[in-house]
C-alpha cells in the first residue's frame, strides 16, 4: 500500500475534534463499561497496589478507605462531568478554548497532553516489564531512575508503538480492544490473588484471611524510607486519582459519545473492579513475590497467563490516555490531523516510559497531575452550572473574540502558585490538594468573572 493512501485513511479517522459529536456516532453504555473496566482494571493497578503496600496501610484503611473514595469517584464522574459531556457533546479542550480563548488553551493543552504522555509512558513501561520476560531483559527496580539495558529501551520501543498504532485507529477501537480485554484481566487479576493465597499462608476457606493481611500483607507499617499513609490518604487518593479525569473534566472528551447521562455511572465498573478489588489483589502478588517489577510479579503467580495480562493492562491504560494526549495536541496545533499528533504525543510517551522512576513515583505524580489540572474543570463547572444563574455570560472568550479569558487565566495561575506553596513550604500532602483547589476555581473564577465582564 503507497504511503500516500495509508495517510489518506488515516486523516479520514475524524474524531469531532471541533465540532459536537453527531447523533449518529453516539455509542451505548457497553462500550463505556467496557472501556471504564479495561482503563481501570489496568497496569496502574499493579503498580499503586504494591505501593500501597510499601506505604505502609493497614488492612482496614484499605478496605474502608478504598470504598468510600470510589464512591466519591463515582458521583463525581456521574453527577457532574457525564452531563456537561452530554448536553455539549464537545471535547474538553475545544469546550475549554471557547470559554478561556486560543492562546490560554494553548498552553494548557501543551501542559495537559504532557501529562497523559507520562502516565501513558508508565503504563507502557508496566507492559514492558512482562514482554521482556521471555527474553530475559534484566528488569529495573521500583529504585532506579535510569533505563538499565537496551533490551529494555528496545522493549519499551516495540510496546509504545503497539499502544500509539490503537491510539490512532480512534474511540471506537479503543472501546472494542477494553470491552473484549477486560472481563479476562479481572478474572486473572483475582486468580493471581487466590493462587498467592498458599504462599502467605491464608487457608483455603479464608478464615485466617484478616489475620494474615492485617499481619504480612497491609500491616499498618510504613517500609523504611516510605511516608506512612492514613485512611485519610486511602480516601482523598482512591477518589482523587482520575482527578484529572472527573473533577477536572477530561472526561468529557469520552462522555460525549454517551447516549445518556447517567452512562457515567458506568465509571463504577472501573473503580470497584479495578481500584478496588485489582489493588487488593496486587498487595497479595507483590507480599508474596519476590520482585517490584509487576511482570515478574504476575509471572510468579500464574505464570505466562499473569505476563500476558500485565502486557494487555499497560495498553487498557495508555490508549485511552494516549487517545486524550493526542486531542489535547491537536487543539494546539490545529492545522496538525489528529493522527499525527497523537503519532508525536506516543513518541514523547514512548521515551518517557524508557525511565522507571515515573513507575516508582506513580502515586505522586497522579496526585500532582491532577492537582495541575483540575482548576479548569472548576472553571468549566462554573461555566456551566453556575455562570446563566450569577447574570454571567458563558462561553464568554468565543463571543467575544478573546485570545486569553483573564478571568480563566488569573484562576488557574493563582491556584497553581497556592497549591505549591500549600505543598513546598506548609507540608500539605498533594493528595489533600485537588479538591479544595476545585473548590477554590469555582468561586475565584466566578469572582473574577464578574469583574472582568462587568469592567468590559
């Protein structure tokens, strides 16, 4: 096939970048259950499941903590990003240049598809610690900061562009690769748990199973050099994870192919399946294991069909992260398809996935991502919901012609600026920040919309 034709199919891949989805591309709630449970039933799991472990939670934070905050998630997917999704049908980040303008976007959206690129580049790099098993690839530890052997930078090349070449293909593909891989990866994940069960010495009819936990597995003790986490951090993380996703509205971009609002309830398949009963289950795989890498972790559990889902796990999770990267990209360079954009943003995830340390800082970078992005979603949030009421005008940057919304910007700038000084100098746990910073959008933007509309 010439070149030229490949390229001709692939700019014909139009994803309504610009414009609301249509009617007639609207999906039903199958795919969003199916893309929910293979996103969240996924190579995160692995990964945050062990550093729950290592940070020292106890058995009864897990499993209280872990379920109200999927709870939160849940609402907030539901309650408040589905039905903006569904009554705009536009992506977050053309939905957010009509309310902040060009040149605000801009930079968010450079700053946005960054940040998916290395939480895509971590998935990519769980993925390649069970590919290069057959190979004998010596695995970095959750301790390194640097590639450790080309045959892991060549694994970690062969696996990006897998994950960037479905990217590409658009939603639909990426619905139907997570509806057909996540029924399998769950029952794996909590085969693997079961199979660990003998090896911690938990007895085959599970009476001894909150004494064994409590005891070996989330024993209440930080490991050394590790910060001791609380419920308190079990709740705020468990709910603030996806921040970005719902509180921060990213999710907008998936929701508006919903046929309905309440599809968004659909996130509940992902939290409780995968950040709830996935996480449980890779505390047991990693107390019983005798590496940090999460392919050698599931290898020694159930063997190939273990490798085979870490490998399906990272992709569930970089595609649909990639998927957003690339549509963040393309706002930002407009005249660009979409598939080339999200050609350069696997290209920048791919070599982001080369260093473990964005594995072994997982758990902080989710909350420092989120943290980074959600003050728009509060802004959005405002837009919607609040501004008709408070005699404001919505999407006030497009009717009035605005490269840059003041108003946007000043609220974004300034709460980014608290959020680390809150951090950096008082102490506060990153985790604890994503909400209140949410809160504080919505009435700063407000606040200052009012002036700035009133003053023009």
């Amino acid at each position: 096939m010439k070149a030229e034709t490949i390229t001709k199919k692939l700019d014909n891949l139009y994803e309504f970048d610009r414009e609301p989805v249509k009617k007639g591309k609207l999906q039903g709630i199958g795919n969003f259950l199916g893309m929910y449970a293979g996103e969240h039933v996924a190579g995160t799991e692995f990964v945050i499941g062990i550093l729950f472990v290592a940070h020292g939670v106890s058995v009864t934070d897990l499993f209280i903590g872990g379920f109200i905050g999927n709870v939160l998630a849940v609402l907030s997917w539901a309650l408040i990003t589905a039905p903006i999704a569904v009554r705009e049908r536009l992506s977050l980040y053309w939905q957010l240049r009509k309310i902040c303008g060009p040149v605000l976007v801009f930079i968010y959206n450079i700053v946005n598809a960054l940040m998916f690129c290395f939480l895509a580049g971590a998935m990519v790099a769980v993925s390649a610690t069970a590919v290069g098993i057959p190979f004998n690839i010596a695995m970095p530890s959750l301790g390194d900061l640097y590639p450790n052997s080309i045959g892991w930078v060549l694994t970690v090349l062969a696996v990006g562009a897998v994950i960037t070449v479905i990217a590409i293909m658009g939603f639909e593909s990426l619905a139907r690769f997570a509806k057909v891989a996540a029924p399998w990866m769950f029952i794996i994940f909590v085969a693997a748990a079961v199979n660990s069960f003998p090896k911690l010495g938990i007895d085959a009819n599970l009476g001894n199973f909150w004494q064994v936990a409590n005891d070996t597995i989330w024993t209440g003790t930080a490991r050394e050099g590790v910060s001791q986490f609380t419920i308190w951090h079990v709740i705020f993380f468990t709910w603030l994870a996806n921040a970005a996703m719902h509180l921060g509205m990213s999710d907008l971009s998936i929701f508006r192919y919903a046929k309905k609002w309440y599809y968004g309830f659909s996130s509940a398949v992902g939290m409780f399946l995968g950040h709830y009963v996935a996480w449980i289950a890779s505390g047991v795989l990693y107390a019983a294991a005798t590496s940090d890498a999460p392919g050698p972790v599931a290898w020694q559990a159930v063997g190939l069909a273990g490798a085979i889902c870490v490998v399906v796990a990272g992709w569930t999770t970089a595609n649909p992260t990639l998927y957003r990267a690339g549509l963040a990209l393309q706002v930002a360079s407009p005249n660009w398809k979409r598939w080339k954009v999200t050609l350069l943003a696997g290209a920048i995830t791919t070599i982001a996935a080369m260093f473990p340390a964005l594995v072994m800082r997982l758990l902080d970078f989710v909350a420092l991502y989120g943290l980074i992005l959600i003050p728009m979603g509060g802004i959005i949030f405002a837009d919607f919901y609040l501004f008709k009421k408070a005699g404001l005008q919505t999407y006030y940057a497009e009717k009035h012609n605005l490269n840059f919304n003041i108003a946007a910007g000043a609220t974004w700038f300034i709460l980014l600026a608290t959020a680390l000084f809150a951090n950096r100098v008082m102490g506060i746990d990153l985790f604890f920040l994503p909400f209140p910073t949410w809160v504080a959008a919505i009435v700063l933007y407000l606040g200052f919309s009012k002036v700035y509309q009133r003053s023009r």
